[in-house]
C-alpha cells in the first residue's frame, strides 16, 4: 500500500519541531478530518534555510509533510512556490489515491507559511494566494 519512501519518511521524519521567531508560520487542515499541518520557515535573504513542521495526522500526512520541507530547505521563495502536492508525490513514489489530500496539505502548508511571512514583513510574492480560512480550534490539536 505504501511505498518505501512514505514508510521511511514516516518511520524516521526529517525536520519535526518548531522554529522560535520562525520568519513564516501556516496552518492547515481540520481537526474534524483529522489532518493538520504546521510549517515553520525561517527565510533569510529569499532563501529558505530552515523549514520544520508538526504534523497531527496519519502516517501519509507525516511523511509528505517531511518531504516538503527538504524540497523547500535552501531553495529561493520562488522555487518553494513551485513544489506542488504532484512533486510531493513523487518524491515519495506515489500515495494510495485516500491519501493523494495529504500532499495538497503539504503544498498549502508551504504556500500559507509564505503568506504569513509576505504579511509579517509587508512584500507581495508574486503567484502567491492567499490561504484558505481555517476552522476554529484547528491549531489547538497541535500544542499536544
């Protein structure tokens, strides 16, 4: 059912944590469904140089979240943008299709901490939308 690169990512996940004064922080998901991501950036200069995330959810949900902060560690704003829940996928060598909303989680994690970040320090980054609203108390389930 899982590939290989899914069980290792969930098994042993890269960059779980928080970042403190984290340059971007986004939120998403629901409690309700039972999956919810938190990214944190730390972006100096337009490149990412850290990423970490808490992730409350299944072990698809662990490990695309795992996933998506290598791919956007060390990249430029504009390349993190680029990494979609089909790059996700692929670097995990695919998702059974119940799972496939794991990775759009991942991809709107990373937009929404971007978004925090262009709000925190007034800059527009071109091609970036505003994140979809979040439930209340969505992020409680994460401070566990």
């Amino acid at each position: 059912m899982y590939t290989e690169q899914v069980i290792d990512h969930f098994m042993n996940p890269r960059n779980v944590g928080e970042i403190e004064s984290a340059s971007g922080v986004g939120v998403v998901g629901n409690a309700k469904c039972g999956d919810i991501m938190k990214v944190y950036l730390d972006i100096e200069n337009g490149i990412i140089k850290d990423a970490k995330f808490k992730t409350f959810g299944c072990g698809a949900a662990i490990a695309t979240s795992s996933v998506a902060t290598e791919l956007i560690i060390g990249k430029t704003i504009e390349e993190a943008l680029l990494v979609t829940n089909k790059k996700v996928m692929e670097e995990l060598g695919g998702l059974p299709p119940v799972k496939v909303h794991c990775s759009l989680l991942a991809e709107e994690a990373i937009q929404s901490a971007l978004w925090d970040y262009a709000q925190k320090y007034n800059i527009e980054i071109k091609g970036l939308k505003p994140p979809k609203l979040e439930e209340e108390g969505s992020e409680e389930s994460l401070h566990a």
